[in-house]
C-alpha cells in the first residue's frame, strides 16, 4: 500500500538526517482530488533539527528533495524556512496546512500553525501567485490551436482560487471541487469543466487537442479581470513576527531529546 510505503520513506529520512518531521501532506493533484491513474505521490513535510544544529554562525542547507521509485516525490522545508514563508502567506504552505491528505502530523506544532493561519493569510500576495501561475500557464500551453488539454487545471485551479479569495477574503481551499462547487459559473462552462473532469480521473490520457474555446474565453477574460483588480487591490497586512517566534522556540523546547 502506497502510504505504507510513503511512512517508511519519512521514517527513513528521520534516521538519516537527524530530523524531527512535524507534518507531512500530499500536495498537488491528488490533494486538489483531479489525479490520474498515473500521477506523481507529491509529499510535502516541514521538519525540525536538534537545537544544536541551529547554534551555529554557518549558514546551513534548509529544506530536504528525494525522488524515489514509483514516482514517490518528497520535498520538505525546515521550521525556520517554513516559518519565514509563513510570514509572508506563503500560499503553498497554506495549501498544506489545509491538505486533505495527511501523512504525519504532531499537534503541537502544526496546530499553532493553523491557529496562526487566520491572521497570517495576506490576500494580496495569495492572488498574485495564483494569478501568476494562471497567467504562466495559460501562455505557455493554452494558447495555440493544439493544447494540452491537461494543462486546463492548472490554469482553472488558480482562477477559481482568486475568485474565492475575492469573494471571502480568505485562503483558497485546496481541493478543486471545492473551489468549483463555490464558484459562480454558467451551466455550459460547468458541464465542459466536469466532463474534462470525468476524463482525467478515469484515466484517459489527455494529450494535445483541440482547444476548449468556452474555456479559453472564460480563463482569459479572468486573468485580464484579475490583472486590472490587482492594481487597485489594497489591504496589506503588518506582520507579528514575535508570534511566529515564540512558534519556533516553543517547538524546538517540545522535542529536544526526541530526535
């Protein structure tokens, strides 16, 4: 069984690096809930050392990449990366706190991270990844005649995460049909965004086809809405680093001696 699998791996990789793992989540598109038969395991963690190791003048590598067989991706960031991000509403590290695949996760820590999340979340520098990675992608794959019909999610994805943030002020879910159960869309957009659904979850290879033009319209009208939006979009938070502190210290005191 694949998380079997995926718990041995992280267990492993505490033994050999003298790490701590505080959490670990699948991200991408199994935890959006559109992934094929054959997508990647997209494990995400955040991880902690023994206090010595950040006793130290020396700058010191903060985050841990492995690729294993059958696709098995881990990718982890250290608490005090983790937390540096978090100051500024890191918006993939927000997806994880909400991932609805979790593999590990101590409460200690990640609880304050979710009680932090609220005032953390900065709806500015969220809809600019979002637009971002929408603006990216839709250029790069969805603009010829031939598309790269798979590609639709990940410019439909950060679309209906800006629309949610505008709409509530608040983080984007990370499940898809979250967003899209929320978002207010035409019945014909609905129906052509469900039957591309239909066909990359029950396995169908999505290569290049003809574009979806209602899609098309749809995601470039919203990318140049977003654009405009964003250029009047005011509401910057001040930022409590003290709290995010006291996160950290509090978390390397909780597991001094259990690494």
């Amino acid at each position: 069984m694949m998380q079997e699998q995926i718990l041995t791996a992280l267990s492993n990789l505490e033994q050999r690096e003298a790490i701590k793992i505080l959490y670990a989540v699948e991200s991408g598109s199994r935890a959006w809930g559109f992934a094929s038969t054959n997508s990647d395991w997209d494990v995400r963690f955040i991880y902690v050392h023994q206090k010595d190791w950040y006793l130290s003048i020396d700058d010191k590598k903060d985050s841990i990449e492995v690729m294993l067989p059958d696709d098995l991706d881990l990718s982890g960031w250290e608490l005090r990366k983790a937390l540096n991000l978090f100051r500024k509403s890191n918006p993939p590290f927000m997806e994880w706190l909400n991932s609805p695949i979790v593999y590990l996760e101590e409460p200690f820590a990640v609880n304050q991270l979710r009680k932090a999340a609220v005032d953390y979340f900065n709806p500015k520098s969220c809809l600019y990844h979002y637009l971002s990675m929408a603006t990216s992608n839709f250029k790069e794959y969805l603009t010829r005649d031939l598309v790269k019909t798979k590609k639709y999610f990940y410019v439909l994805r950060p679309i209906l995460a800006c629309m949610w943030i505008e709409q509530t002020n608040t983080m984007a879910p990370t499940e898809f049909h979250k967003l899209f159960e929320a978002a207010e869309l035409g019945e014909n957009l609905k129906v052509e965004i469900q039957k591309l659904l239909a066909r990359k979850m029950s396995g169908t290879e999505l290569g290049e086809e003809p574009r979806i033009e209602p899609l098309n319209n749809f995601l470039g009208e919203k990318i140049e809405y977003y654009t405009e939006y964003l250029k009047h979009f005011k509401g910057q938070k001040q930022v409590d680093t003290e709290r995010l502190n006291e996160i950290f210290r509090s978390t390397l005191i909780e597991f001094e001696g259990k690494i």
